[in-house]
C-alpha cells in the first residue's frame, strides 16, 4: 500500500514538471501585473525617507506601430509616497509588445522609441547572456546561472535565474518566467553592477480574472487613485449565470465598455461591437463550458465568468 502511494506521488509529480515541456505564452490581453518599488534616499526630506511606489500594468487594447499590431502596455495610476520625494513610474502608455511564438521571444516598442527591442527571450539556457531592453546596455552583464520551474496557476513553467552581478543582491532576487516576465517589476532594467538599486517585485500576477503567481488566493485588485471611483467585480452584475443564448451585463453608470470573451484556455472567442447603451451580448454560437469575460471601462479590466449551458 505504501510502495503504491509513494508510486503514485512520484508519478504525479513528474506529470506537473513535465507540463514545463510546454510552452505557455506571453497574455495578449485581460492580464494585470501590480509591483511594488521601496527605495531608501538620503537626497530629499525626510532625511532616509523609504520611497515606496505600488502600481498596475495592465494591457488595454492593442495599437498598431509600422503596420503591426502591438499590445499596448498601461498604468492607470501609481500611489506614492511620501510626495516629498520623487516618483519611479508615472501613469500612462508605457509601451507595445508583440511575441514571436516559434522564438519563444517578446518585443517591445517603448513610448519614446519606434524600433522594437528584444524584451524576454524564453528560449535562454545556462551560461547565456541576457540582452536587450532589460539589459539596456550595462557594461556589466547578467548571466543565466540557473533554470527549474516555478508553480503558476495549475501549472508548472519554466524559470531562469539570473546572476546578481553584485554582492550586495542574493542571487534569487533576478528571475524570469515564462508567460510571466520578470519578476523584477515586469518593465524594470536590471541593475548590472549598480549596488544601491532599488527593491522592485510583482507582487501579483493575473490573467484571465484569475491570480496565477505569485499565489493564487492573492488578491490582484488593480491598483487606482484613491479619490477616483473604480468598479469592481461586485458592482457589474452578469445575468442570467448560467447562460443559454444571451445574457446582460448591468452596471450603476453608463459608461462605454469594451467586452471580450476568452474560453478556458485563454483563447479570445468573442469580441462583440457594442453600441452605447447596449449591455445584451449574444453567445449562441460559442459551445457549452466556462468562459472569462473582460470588461474593458477606461483603463479599467474587470474580469467575470460565465457558463454557458444551451
């Protein structure tokens, strides 16, 4: 009986690291990263005040740059404090993406720039060196030491760690994820041998309404201004849930939204035109099964799910 247990737990973890032989790509849409920057200062008042920035990047919508569709990348608003001293990020636009699945490579446009740059290249091995934006020309380069897995979500994905460089940063603090990105704030360069960087993390990741890394039962509510309204998953009412052919969406204002739904796999299946005012959406030729809805308000996503039963 035991000799069978301990059979069946090595099987089934073997099944769970084997799913890293899969490639899970970079979100397209409907995905949140929040981070979180601290930074001790000695230049502005108070004197060592501790800087702390936290912040969502979401993916809005997409935009086209010579003539190819990118991802646009965004932050609604960053809480910061004190105000004293100055800020690591400011809202808005902060660049386009695309990726190149065979290459298992993503590409950025930053805001201020027109050619694209190599963001994450999953495709690293050991002794590799990392190159592009994150690198962003530092004489003092970062190395692939080590590769493993990490869970996300249900699943295991593939990990690179990278040498600190200095000795003043422990050797875990600089990891890339596949589909994930950097777990050192996403968009932030790397600090080559610079010892007095800041300390940056994704304090969560979300896809597809549901928050994947670094737990799934963090709370990955988008981060906004604290005196403007923000809509939760509470004030937008689906119905009927289940559904059949059609169902509505109710909120307290009207606002325009933009809807897209995604099956279980992530796959967009529906993105339907709605004029201003209409809130009935027809999903009569989607099959029966558990879909995510994106609700797009502003720079606002809110994620719902549905089951569709004909």
């Amino acid at each position: 009986m035991k000799k069978n247990l301990l059979l069946a737990l090595v099987i089934s973890a073997g099944a769970l690291h084997s799913q890293t032989s899969v490639y899970h790509q970079f979100p397209a849409s409907a995905a949140t990263w929040n981070i979180n920057y601290t930074l001790v200062m000695g230049m502005c008042p108070p004197a060592l005040a501790t800087i702390t920035d936290n912040y969502s990047i979401i993916i809005p919508g997409d935009t086209t740059i010579n003539s190819t569709i990118y991802h646009k990348l965004f932050i609604p608003f960053v809480q910061h404090s004190p105000a004293s001293c100055p800020t690591s990020e400011t809202a808005g636009y902060k660049g386009g993406i695309r990726e190149d699945i065979v290459a298992k490579k993503v590409y950025i446009i930053p805001p201020s720039g027109s050619s694209e740059q190599l963001l994450y290249d999953f495709s690293m091995q050991v002794g590799d060196t990392l190159k592009g934006y994150l690198a962003n020309g530092w004489t003092t380069l970062h190395k692939v030491t080590g590769m493993d897995s990490v869970q996300v979500g249900a699943s295991y994905r593939k990990r690179w760690t990278l040498n600190p460089v200095s000795s003043s940063f422990p050797p875990n603090n600089f990891r890339i994820i596949e589909g994930v990105g950097s777990d050192y704030g996403l968009l932030k360069v790397l600090p080559g041998g610079i010892v007095d960087y800041p300390a940056i993390s994704i304090t969560c990741f979300k896809h597809n309404g549901l928050s994947l890394y670094p737990s799934t039962v963090t709370s990955c509510n988008l981060i906004t201004s604290l005196n403007s309204y923000s809509y939760d998953t509470d004030q937008i009412k689906i119905s009927p849930n289940p559904v059949n052919n059609q169902f509505s969406i109710a909120m307290s204002t009207d606002e325009a939204m933009a809807v897209t739904i995604y099956d279980i796999n992530g796959k967009k299946v529906l993105n339907p035109i709605l004029n201003k005012g209409q809130q009935e959406i027809n999903v009569s030729a989607l099959s029966e099964g558990v879909y995510t809805i994106a609700i797009e308000i502003g720079t606002q996503v809110i994620n719902k799910k549905i089951v569709i039963v004909h």
